[in-house]
C-alpha cells in the first residue's frame, strides 16, 4: 500500500482541490490566518502543513487573490517546484492512511482474532478508493481515519481502561470533526455508544453479577418475578434496587458521554488556536443566510465563530446547482442513489461480497453480535446523511466505508463454518488481484463487472475518473507520440498545462472548421459535454486515452 500511494503521488499532476488545501496550509504556516478556505476545518489542512515545513514554501505574503487563485500561485507564481511540493503536501497524508490501516488491523483483532485482522488489513490496503484518496493531500481519508479510530476506542473502552479509552475517543471524535464538517452526522451515534459502553464496563466490574440486593437477571426480570409473587415487600425492594443501579448506571453513561463531547469540542477549538491563537476573524463577503433547522444548528454549536461560518457555506453548497453524471446519463441535481450505484462501479468485487458476508456475521454469530452497532451503525448514519447531499461528486464522500466494513468483514473468519476461511482468503486474493491490476491508475478504478477503469468513464465521472490528475502523464504522451501537432485542449483540473510543456488551444474559441489536429478532452468535460463541444467529439475520432481519464481524438 505504501508503495502504491507514494509511487502514484510522484506521478500524479495537481487534482481539482489538493491546490487550495496546500495553500490554505502554506498560509496557514506564514501568516497564521484562518481567511482562506473556511469551508473546512483546520486540521486536515495543518497535517498537509506538516509537509510543505519540511522545505521553503515560497508564498508572496501581499497575495490577495481567492483560495483557488492562491493555490495556483503557490505552485507555478512562487518559485515554489510543484512536484516536489505537492509530495510534501501528500506525504504527511499517506503516513496517516498507513496508520489508519494499524487501527483496522487492531480493531479487527479484537473481534476476530489475527486471521480475521490480516484480512481486514488486506482488503483496507488493497482498497482502490482507499489508495487513490490516501496519496492525495485532501481531507476525505483523514476525517474518515479519525473516524474509525474514535468508534475502536469506544469498544476497547467496553473492557480495557474506561478513561483512557474514553479520552481518547473523544480526542479522535474532535480530530474528525476539526478536519471535515461531515463527520458531524456520526456524533449522535457514537455519544450513544459511549452510554453503551459505560455500561458495559460497569457491568463487568461486577463481574457480570446484578448488586446484592437486586434479583437475579436484572431489572426486566426481577419485574416479572415479583408480579409472580404478588409484588410482596421484597419483590418491591428489589425491583426498587435494580431501577436504582440502573438508572446510576444510565447517568454514568450520560456523564461520559458529555466528557467525550468536551474533549471533542476542545480538540475542535485547538485546532483552530494552533493556526491562530488570537483567533482573528472575519467573516466572508457574501456569506449565505441559513433559515430552519440548519441555521439553527450550526449557530448554537459550541465551536469557534470560523467553524459555524464554515458550516453556512456548506449549507449554501447545498443550495446551489449540481449536476451530475451515472451510467452515461448527464443529469442536473442529485440523485438519492448515486452513492451506491456508483460504489457498485468502484469497489472490487470481492470486497462487495466480504462486505455483505462479514456484516450478516457480525448480526448472526453471537459473541460478534454487540460489535454491530459499532461497526455498522456509523457507517449507516453517514452513508444516509451522503444520499442527502446535493453533490454526486465521487465516492471519496464515503471513504469511511472501505474501512469500517474492513472491520465487519473479519467476521467471516470467526464463523464456524470449515469453509468461511478459505472463502475469505480467496474472496480477498480476488481483490488483490484486481487492486494490482489497476495500478497505478487507482482514482478511475472500475471493478471487472463494469469492464474496469478504461470503461469507467462511461460509468461515473469527476473525483471518480478524472480530477485532473493526468496533465503530466498527458505532457509526455503527447511528446513522445504526437510531437509536432497542433493540440486542443478542454482540460478540467486545476494544473497549469503550459508548465507540462504542453502548449495547446481551446477548440471552444475557435470556429469549428479551423479545429483540425489532435482534440484533446478530460474525460469529466466529454461526460458533461454538450453543445459546441459535443458536436466537435461527434465529428472526431477517438484514437488513445492517458490515464484512463483523458480520451485525445482526432480531427481532420
């Protein structure tokens, strides 16, 4: 996996976003302001930081333009060299998808045992979505990381030391919170399995046994036995008892889920004081106005002014025009089930069937049984909270996927059945084998059943083929087989082609029969292509493609 994400970042050119989340980092480390990118919390952004101080980033500190005009400027304005920078800005973010992949393994062990950990490893290492957003400096992995490491502490906190456990679920809870606002639908969800295991842990500090006075079995069934008697004084005493121990053990519960929040809430601001301790603020020109619930929400959150902020612009994003495209269909708005039609499409086959198979265990084999929750219920919340968004943009929206059923698909190795192992072994070497394949064009991977990433184009489109990464991939095909051609380029990402040395035209601005020579298109503009632009790919012969995400015709 480390070979993989570090040879695909060297090859990689600039995609849509890594360029304003380098320079937010760039000024975040020179001039300690919180102005650029408000949209996204700090800390993804200070973790691609951690790279680029690894070396002189360049900034011209009188810059004034938007976040996408400073993102340009710091890798082709500055003097910075854009390759070498932008690996600084993924490597920090490839470290902690690696460590990410230790949290899997060790949360699956405590399910599982070591079997059912080295498979859950290896389907979160040979994960295509899992590479191609892990060697990206972008906020998806991380958020989803933190994620995963905050619902692990949560179980270990069930029986290895509540405290510790407890912060630490809380310290990681934050650490999602503080790097992509998303991770906010799983916070009702993991307070609750913080009551859970409190509860849990109490129980078996007494050893599994109901106090003295209680009856035997509980609350639930000491309620029955005293109705049989007649509710005499004892039977009421002890129905009283185990009310009490209960209802104890609820504000227990209670009391350490408030204590997560806060240390998830401290993390939050912390991240916010370490960019800027005096935390100067202003808010944005044009900032949208949020009416309703969601308004409401993001004005009474305890978290600092630039947070609450940032949430008003996601929400305005949610408001604004999308359109998208599936299954060759260019569509305007969303669709509720694009997610998982286009999980369908990129997510090895095998991995699908482990997927299924570990959830249905983990629901059915007994002593796996309280892990559900768990496991599968956060990765239910956030995938239903992804339907509703407006954007079909990719399944990098749902990242936390590939690693939490990771986790549930250990569960097919503690099955008794002889041939659940052997099933899984081969289901993963399955998955193996087709992550191998792809290599190293993991961004545009399309599983076997939808004739893999060079026929992923006429699937999906956007972060799921081409996000731009392919310009210096494009640069040295055309020089080595095209040299010499008069070239057209419709490009969509954010590299600058003429730093690649490719020097080309827009066919957009130009009449149409004076368009002759190579068209050159990103496979997201011929996904959306209408109008001029589809007339002139109609009138063109398609006669190679860079990357799976650039498809060059030509034009006589």
């Amino acid at each position: 996996m480390a070979v993989a994400m570090v040879s695909t970042a060297v090859e990689q050119t600039p995609t849509i976003d890594e360029p304003v989340y380098a320079g937010t980092a760039a000024v975040y480390l020179h001039q300690h302001s919180l102005r650029y990118n408000p949209e996204h919390p700090p800390l993804g952004k200070l973790i691609i930081a951690s790279g680029l101080a690894f070396g002189e980033a360049r900034l011209d500190p009188g810059f004034t333009g938007n976040q996408t005009e400073l993102g340009r400027h710091l890798l082709y304005e500055s003097g910075n060299d854009p390759p070498r920078l932008l690996l600084r800005a993924r490597l920090p973010v490839i470290v902690t998808t690696l460590l990410f992949g230790l949290v899997v393994l060790a949360f699956a062990r405590d399910l599982a045992g070591p079997v059912g950990a080295l498979c859950a490893l290896a389907l979160y290492a040979f994960s295509p979505d899992v590479i191609a957003h892990g060697s990206l400096a972008t906020l998806d992995v991380p958020a989803a990381g933190f994620l995963l490491t905050a619902v692990w502490s949560l179980w270990r906190a069930r029986r290895h030391r509540l405290p510790l456990h407890l912060a630490l679920a809380g310290a990681a809870l934050g650490a999602a919170l503080a790097t992509k606002m998303s991770t906010l639908a799983a916070v009702p969800v993991l307070l609750v399995l913080t009551v859970v295991s409190v509860r849990h842990a109490l129980r078996r500090r007494r050893g599994g046994q109901p106090p003295p006075s209680a009856p035997p079995g509980g609350v639930r069934h000491g309620v029955r036995g005293a109705v049989r008697e007649g509710l005499g004084d004892s039977g009421r005493e002890a129905v009283r008892e185990a009310v009490r121990e209960s209802v104890r053990k609820l504000a227990l519960g209670a009391a350490a889920a408030l204590g997560v929040a806060l240390v998830a809430v401290a993390v939050v601001w912390a991240a916010y004081l370490v960019v800027d301790p005096r935390l100067r603020w202003t808010p944005p020109a044009g900032l949208p106005v949020i009416r309703g619930l969601r308004g409401l929400v993001a004005g009474l959150l305890p978290f600092p002014e630039p947070y609450r902020d940032g949430m008003l612009i996601q929400f305005g994003f949610e408001y604004a025009h999308w359109s998208g495209f599936l299954f060759g269909r260019h569509y305007d708005g969303s669709l509720w089930y694009y997610l998982p039609a286009a999980l369908l499409v990129k997510t090895p086959l095998g991995m699908l069937a482990l997927w299924a198979a570990g959830s249905i265990a983990m629901l059915t084999i007994r002593r796996l049984r309280p892990a559900a929750p768990y496991v599968l219920l956060p990765a239910a919340v956030l995938l239903a909270a992804a339907l509703h968004s407006s954007r079909d943009l990719g399944v990098r929206y749902a990242v936390f996927l590939p690693m939490l059923l990771a986790v549930a698909a250990s569960a097919v190795c503690a099955s008794r059945h002889r041939w659940a192992r052997g099933a899984a072994a081969a289901l993963t070497l399955f998955v193996a084998v087709s992550s191998l394949r792809t290599y190293p064009y993991y961004l545009p991977y399309a599983n076997e059943a939808f004739g893999g990433p060079a026929g992923t184009h006429r699937q999906l489109h956007d972060s799921n083929v081409d996000w731009g990464q392919d310009l210096g991939r494009l640069a040295d095909r055309l020089r080595h087989r095209y040299r010499g051609e008069r070239i057209w380029l419709v490009y969509k990402g954010s590299g600058v082609p003429s730093f690649y040395g490719i020097h080309a035209s827009n066919p957009l601005k130009a009449p149409a029969h004076k368009v002759r020579g190579l068209l050159v298109v990103s496979d997201s503009s011929l996904a959306k292509a209408e109008g001029r632009l589809a007339r002139l790919i109609e009138s063109s012969e398609p006669i190679d493609d860079v990357g799976h995400s650039i498809t060059i015709f030509r034009r006589r």
